[in-house]
C-alpha cells in the first residue's frame, strides 16, 4: 500500500516556462511604466533575447535598450522574484491531486529560494491541496536534491516508510537520485522536453510516464501487484514470497511497457 505521495514542483505540477514568462511581465511592466510606454514591446524583447541567446542575456539586454544606469540587474532580479506569479497547474491537475489526496497523504519537496517556491504553491493554490511542502534549501542549498535530507523530513512528518511512498518529479539527477537516496521508489513525468534516462549515479526510474493522470494507473499496479503477494503467501506461505515478488516485477514491467 502506497501511503504517501510525494512531488516535485516545478515542471512537474506546472511549467516553469509560465512562470518565467510571469517574471518578465512583471519587469516589462515596471520598465514600461518608468518608458511611459507599454510593456508588450518590451516583454516580446525579453522573449526573443531569452530564446536566441538564453536566460542571463535578457536582463543586461532591457537596460541596455531601455533603461539607463540607475537600474541595475539586481534590482530586476528582486522585482522578478518578487512579483506574484500568474501560474497554473497542468490541466486537470487540481482535481486529480485532490483526488489522490483522498487515499494518500501529499507532499512537495523542491529546491530554489523558498521566498519563491512559497509564492509559487499559494499562486498554484496547492497550500489547499497538499498535506505538507519542504523547501530544502531553508536548511541550505547545499540540502538540495538529491540530497536525502528533504525526502526523508518529508516522510518522517507523515510517519510514512519509504518504501510505502513515491517520488514523483521530471529530473533524473535530482529527483530520481534524490528519491532512491531515501529508499523510496521514482516516478519520472517524461514529456516533450524531458527523456527518461539513466541517472549520473546509473539508476533509473521505476517507472515513466508521460504525465500526471497516468499516476492513478501506476498505484493500481503496486496495489493490485501487493494484494496478489499477499494472496499468494496466504496460498502457499512464506517460501512463495519469492515467485509473487517477480509476479510483481513482471506487473510493473508490462506497466512501463505500456506507458513509455
Ligand atoms: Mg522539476
């Protein structure tokens, strides 16, 4: 029985890409209103700067174009970490948590600055949802995953053992580490811009899919593969816990089958 479910954030809840786009609003705005000018010229600059020459370009670029030296990159920085997101969760996403919350406990664990992360959760309206969050890097960012540390304070609030949880999350290194680090089975989310594929340590996920609503569908094997454990043991007793624990490896094979 899976008691607990545990989740990445970013990228496997909601796309982070929403909220970067989110953050250069809100610094388009402010520089239209210092312009007295509108922001959507300015946001589409940051758009095209940060698709043709990435991330640390789009900053340093807006105050070149439009803004003299009074404005700084950390003072752009603070407003883009600052402002209120404007995200979603995925589609249906919010009901299917609440759904699965009905029959398992549900938890968040994610790295970045927790001042953001925090935000991030009250824009999804996940505070309502989930039973906990752990933000690693308020222990440090040297805490964060697949550093074990935030998997198992996780799991010790929930009083769950890990081997009764699952990780779900989209990052190999840290989320499928992470998650194994703390003795817990990994649920990669692997759509178009992320493959599954072997960790940096060499383990790979137990199971992958292509997004959330197919989680229902994993816990139905586990589950369905634990009771025809439990059920050959009472046929045959304990020396048959071997042969229903490869009943079960074969189960979760065919799932992964199935779903990649
Ligand atoms: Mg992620």
């Amino acid at each position: 029985m899976i008691e607990a479910l545990l989740f990445d954030l970013d990228d496997t809840l909601y796309l982070e890409s929403d909220f970067v786009a989110s953050g250069y609003r809100a610094v388009a705005r402010f520089i239209g209103a210092r312009r007295g000018m509108g922001h959507e010229e300015i946001l589409y600059t940051m758009m095209r700067t940060f698709t043709a020459h990435g991330r640390r370009a789009v900053l340093p670029r807006v105050i070149d174009r439009y803004l003299d030296a009074s404005v700084t990159v950390a003072d752009l920085v603070e407003i883009y970490r600052n402002h209120g997101p404007r995200i979603r969760l995925l589609p249906g996403y919010g009901p299917l948590l609440r759904r699965l919350g009905r029959r398992h406990r549900l938890g968040i664990l994610t790295d970045g600055l927790p001042e953001v992360q925090e935000r991030k959760v009250t824009a999804l309206g996940l505070g309502k949802i989930v039973d906990d969050v752990v933000y690693t890097w308020k222990q440090g960012p040297e805490r964060q995953k697949p550093d074990p540390a935030g998997f198992l304070a996780l799991l010790e609030r929930f009083g769950t053992d890990p081997a009764r949880a699952l990780y779900v999350g989209d990052n190999p290194d840290k989320d499928c580490a992470g998650a194994h680090r703390a003795g817990m089975k990994f649920v990669q989310v692997a759509g178009r811009q992320v493959r599954p594929g072997p960790t940096r340590e060499g383990g790979a996920a137990e199971f992958v899919i292509e997004n959330l609503h197919q989680l229902p569908g994993v816990l139905a094997l586990l589950e369905g593969a634990a009771g025809e454990r439990t059920r050959a043991a009472r046929r045959s007793g304990p020396r048959r816990t071997r042969d229903a624990a490869t009943q079960r490896t074969s189960a979760e094979r065919r799932l992964m089958e199935a779903v990649v």
